[in-house]
C-alpha cells in the first residue's frame, strides 16, 4: 500500500515501521481526535488514511487513478473511497479534517491549486492539512540534493535521470498558503518536513507542510 502510493522510492530506507512512525506524527500535529471524520484529496491506494481507518474513524477520499482506487476500497472497504479529480469533487458532504498528503506537487498550476484549496475550505469543519508540499526556496537544489541521496544508495546519475525524466514537480512558497490562509480566514501554521527516516533521496529536506485551522 505504501508502495503503490509512491513512498518507498525503491530505496528500502524507508521501512514500514518508519512510515507508521511519521504518519502518527503528522496526525498528532494536525490535532486529529478519537471522534474526528477525514476526507483526503489523492488519498491513493490509502497508505496515509490506512491507521486512522484500523481505529474507527469515518473514513472518505478521492483520487484520480482508477487503479489506485481498487487499491484503497479492497484495503479499507468500509471507507467511503471514490475515483474523481482534487478539482471536482462533490462538497456536499462535510468532514472534521480534510488532508491531502503527497498531492499538490502533482498539480499543473497554483491556480489549480488555489481552487481545490477552496473546495477543502468549503467541506472542512475543524482542520484542512496539505502535506508534502515541494518547497519553492529549495528549488535550485532539488535534482542535487536527490541524484546526491540517490548515488549514496548505490545508483548512478544515470540512472536517477532514466528513472525521473520529465519529473516536473509544482513548487509552491509559504506566501501562497499563507495569503490563502488570510483569505479565508484560517489560522495558518507552516512547519518544515524533517521528520527521522523520511530523507529518501533528500525529499524530506525539501519539502513542508500547511495546517490550517477555522
Ligand atoms: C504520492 S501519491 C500519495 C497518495 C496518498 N495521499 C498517500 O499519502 O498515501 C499521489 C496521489 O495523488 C493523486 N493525484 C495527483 N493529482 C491528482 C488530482 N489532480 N486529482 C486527484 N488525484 C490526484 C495520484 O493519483 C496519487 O494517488
């Protein structure tokens, strides 16, 4: 499952145990409580979703891969999982806590990105939580620090340029959230990802995280 969500890298750095270790720990900062709802935008095959379900929380999300969400309904079939995009999904229903963990570098503009967090905004209740968010200071670095990790595991440059050619990642500033945050009057607070075991290929030193509270 965490895996098919893109989270080992291949690098088998990155146990089972460790990502237990950091989901916890992201759901500890979000505040997440025993009767709180979740629904996550691009939950995948449901990897970040998956502790918070095996503890009876009522569990929804969405995502665009039809694969992917096979995955997530055979993991978590009592949850309410559905193949749709960040942009369209239905805001009838609401929930205590909407994330999206491992999303919004995937997405093809800011504007994009403004109009789902509007979407969250309108179907949260308590907490919204962007997750793994590409930084835009760290830009420059980026390949570096990666083909850097990516060697030190034993890979050639080559290789890391086979394997992410055409790698086209959306970075985003901690202005753009936090103006956003202004503009709807959410308390935002911003923290950088530097969590043990999460420096696959250097991502974790690149990469931060929203939470935004009404
Ligand atoms: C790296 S995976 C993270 C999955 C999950 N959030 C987790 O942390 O376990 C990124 C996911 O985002 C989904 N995704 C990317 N852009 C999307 C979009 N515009 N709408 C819906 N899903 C999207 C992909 O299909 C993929 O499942």
């Amino acid at each position: 499952m965490v895996k098919a969500n893109g989270f080992d890298a291949g690098s088998g750095k990155f146990s089972v145990h460790d990502w237990i270790t950091y989901c916890k720990s992201h759901y500890k900062k979000i505040g997440i409580r025993t009767s709180d709802s979740i629904f996550e935008i691009g939950c995948g095959s449901g990897a970040f979703l998956f502790l918070l379900y095996k503890k009876q929380h009522v569990i929804a999300g969405i995502d665009y891969s039809p694969e992917l969400i096979k995955l997530a309904n055979k993991f978590m079939p009592k949850a309410n999982i559905k193949e749709n995009d960040a942009i369209s999904f239905s805001q009838d229903q609401k929930y205590d806590v909407i994330v999206s963990h491992g999303v919004f570098l995937y997405f093809e503009s800011l504007q994009y990105a403004e109009e789902v967090i509007k979407r969250m905004v309108n179907t949260s209740v308590k907490k919204i939580a962007i997750l793994d968010i590409c930084d835009f200071d760290k830009k420059e670095i980026y390949h570096e620090v990666r083909i850097r990790d990516f060697i030190e595991d034993g890979y050639t440059e080559d290789e890391y340029w086979k394997r992410y050619e055409g790698l086209d990642h959306l970075f985003y500033t901690k202005d753009f959230f936090r103006n956003l945050g202004n503009q709807h009057n959410l308390n935002t607070e911003i923290y950088d990802q530097n969590i043990e075991n999460y420096e696959y290929y250097g991502n974790s030193k690149l990469r931060f995280n929203v939470i935004y509270t009404k």
